[in-house]
C-alpha cells in the first residue's frame, strides 16, 4: 500500500470533516445509484453518468493533485485500460475538490506533466468536484480504489495494491477474487498518542508506555516525535517496515559511526530477509509491517531512541553493529583531469530523477554531489574520487541501477566509472 504523509497530514483535519456525510455511505454489496458527472475532463463529454460505462467493470481511482502516490500509479493505470480495453473502465475521480482547490485548469496541468515526463496521455476520464461520489465513498488515504461490477453493485474498496492485472482478470470471468478492504478510520488523530482520551481507545492516565502492533487498517505510514515544553516526550513509528523501523532508530547513531549512510551501505545479516522486504505488495507484505509507540517524561531525542533501541532488540532481537567489509562499489575518475570534462556548459541547476521520468538528468552539479545523490537509487556504494570541484552535466539511463548504461552516461561526461572491490565502512542490522 502506498502512504500519504506529509502534505495529507496538514490536509487530515480537512479531508476528514467534522461532520458525517449527507447521505449513507456506500460499501460491498451495495448498488450504487446511476450518478450524474456534471464535471468532466479528459473525456469526450464535459458531463456524464455511471450508466454510460454500463456494462463494463468499472474502477473509481480516487486521487489529488498533491498527491505524489496518486499521480506515480497513473502509467500503471494506463497499462491497464488499454490492456482491458472496452471491459474495463478506469474513472481518475479528483477528490474533495472545492477544499483541495483543484479545479480543470489544475488537473489538465497535471495531466500535461505526466505526459512530458513520461510520454504517456491518459485515455481514462477525469471527474472533479462531485460530492456524491465523495459521499458515498468517503476516504482519508489516497489512493482510493472503488471496484464497481457491470451490474452496478460495489464488490471491492481497495488500496492501489490490488488493482493489477490478475485481479481484474479474475473479476471479468466471473471468479471470485478475494481482496484487501481497504478500512478508512475516521476517530483517529496522529497528533496525539493511540489509545488516549478515546483516540482509539481508553488509557488516559498512562504516564509511560512501550505499544508494538501488527498492521493497522485506515491508518496513514508516518513518523514523528512529541514535543511538549521542548522537551521530547513520546515517538511514534506507524505501519513502517522492520527495515524502516531499524534505519528510524538507529539513525543518528549511523551518522556518527559511519558519517553518510545510504541504503547501499546497509547489510542486512538477518534469519529471514523477506520479513524486512520493503518492495512486496501481497498478504505477506502487511503481516511484516508494525506500529511501534514510545511515550515516556519528559527527556531529549537521544535518551528516546536510546530507549527504542532496547525495544527494538527485546521484541524482535535487532541490533545494529558497524563495520569494514570489502564489497564491490562504483568508483568515479576523471583519467584526462579537468582538461577531460565534457558538458560543463553554464546551465540552470536542475535535476529529474523521477522513476517514471524517461530522460533523468543532473545537469550543471560537481561529481560529489552527484554521486551522493545518486548513492540514494542505485545498489551498490558509489565513490567519488575525481578531486573535481566544477559543475557537470549528466544524463542517466532510464533504469539507474544499469551499471553498463551508468558507465556510458559518465564516459559521456569525460568520467570513468569502474566496479571495485573496496574495504568500506557498512551498518550490519542483524536479528541473530
């Protein structure tokens, strides 16, 4: 599932409401009503109705111009209506609207920016601004999937992870598909601890605390510490990785052991490596993710992850020890010098690195700079030693982690790129 932080987290209070919806919201079994579009874009007609797509297995994918996740799963759904063609129905309904200030100039904005970056113009009709579709499917996590069958009754609401092509596959030749309901939770406020004053659940007197959680439904990915008085009182880890939960941790104490670390520095020497797997998307994914709570008196960050540490190793027996391993790396040369470089032309700083993206590029940046960033995308440590200080300008392979195209980009460049082995600091996360 893809989490909404960030942004959603200051839209929360707005997308929730205070108020219960004006009509009955709708859920599996229900038929939903043949409900008018009177906003349409991207699509023949500025208006509709459902029952123009009769027939067909329709999916209502709900999304926001602020939402980074929504936008990313557009090529996806793409692949999709064109994949299914004239049995399938894929409708981008842009949600809560008038609050979110979205409008048909915005959305028709947002849509030209998915086509430049990735060559792709969605087919699929985009609805705004429709509170009966807002009523009677209401949400807090986007994206938000719902399933609509040819007879017009709802059989799924779904996160994005279930809409592929097995599902839909499954659903059009009338088998019966088991998904993950998504649970939207309504009575739940991050900014305050789980379980006090009512906030899903009872426990008002508590003065400390240690909660861990298998996954919670309806609840947004997110991180953060309590303040009070400025002084740390509480931290809070919500439907992360144990991977996630580790590298949260442990954070600071990696920088001062080992300076800059990035994910490819990271070994892990556990029992079971998919329990720490971040990439999956089916059943086992969600029965690896935890909610881990801390509230304590009042103290300073590092006394409170300090405390995290010992929870981490008494439940699940991590702990996290540094050292010097010789692991193959990516070393970056400048064999002509300075006198070698190529496309150091003055240009605007600017960078793509998006995954859909099919031109990345870091134009006008030093190699160091470029090379601890890239150290974030690709999987094997890279290593600047070109002693160079001037701007360069790189363009990348559309896969970053192709070492063979990687090396071209940088020759490109006047650089050298060549694997090594090298002795490099690592962090070794271990449950043994």
């Amino acid at each position: 599932m893809k989490y909404i932080i960030g942004l959603l987290a200051m839209l929360l209070p707005i997308l929730s409401g205070a108020q219960s919806p004006p009509v009955k919201a709708l859920t599996i079994g229900d038929t939903v009503p043949d409900i008018v579009f009177n906003n349409v874009t991207n699509y023949k007609n500025t208006t509709a109705k459902l029952s123009d797509f009769k027939g067909k297995l329709i999916i209502l994918d709900f999304w926001s111009t602020w939402c980074g996740s929504c936008i990313a799963l557009f090529p996806h759904m793409d692949s999709l209506q064109r994949e299914f063609g004239k049995n399938l129905q894929i409708i981008l309904v842009n949600t809560k609207s008038k609050m979110t200030n979205d409008d048909e100039p915005k959305i028709k904005k947002t849509l030209e920016r998915v086509r430049t970056r990735t060559g792709i113009s969605l087919p699929m009709p985009v609805v705004y601004n429709s509170e009966k579709l807002d009523d009677y499917f209401p949400c807090i996590t986007i994206p938000h999937e719902v399933w609509i069958n040819k007879d017009a009754k709802v059989i799924g609401i779904t996160s994005a992870d279930e809409v592929n092509a097995e599902n839909i596959k499954s659903i059009l030749s009338g088998r019966d598909v088991r998904m993950k309901l998504k649970k939207d939770r309504f009575d739940v406020d991050l900014q305050r601890p789980l379980f006090i004053d009512g906030n899903g659940g009872d426990g008002s007197e508590t003065i400390y605390r240690s909660i861990i959680t298998n996954y919670l439904d309806g609840i947004n990915g997110s991180s953060g510490i309590w303040h009070k008085d400025n002084k740390t009182t509480g931290l809070y880890l919500i439907n992360q990785s144990l991977s996630s939960i580790t590298e949260m941790i442990y954070a600071d104490e990696m920088v001062k052991n080992i300076k800059v670390v990035h994910s490819n520095r990271i070994v892990m020497d556990v029992r079971d490596k998919r329990k720490f797997d971040t990439k999956s998307s089916d059943s086992f994914y969600y029965q690896n993710l935890f909610s881990y709570e801390l509230m304590i008196p009042p103290t300073t960050d590092s006394a409170i992850f300090e405390y995290a540490r010992q929870d981490l190793k008494r439940y699940f027996n991590i702990s996290v020890k540094y050292e010097l391993r010789k692991i193959k790396c990516l070393v970056l040369t400048a064999p002509s010098g300075i006198d070698g470089l190529k496309n150091t032309k003055k240009e605007a700083k600017d960078l793509d690195l998006e995954k859909a993206s099919l031109k990345k590029y870091i134009h006008n940046y030093p190699p160091q700079f470029i090379i601890g960033l890239l150290n974030n995308y690709i999987g094997i440590p890279l290593i600047d030693e070109t002693n160079i200080t001037k701007n360069i300008s790189v363009d990348l392979p559309f896969h970053l982690n192709d070492i063979t195209r990687l090396k071209e980009s940088f020759l490109q460049a006047g650089l050298s790129l060549k694997e090594e082995n090298r002795m490099l600091e690592v962090v070794v996360i271990t449950d043994k």
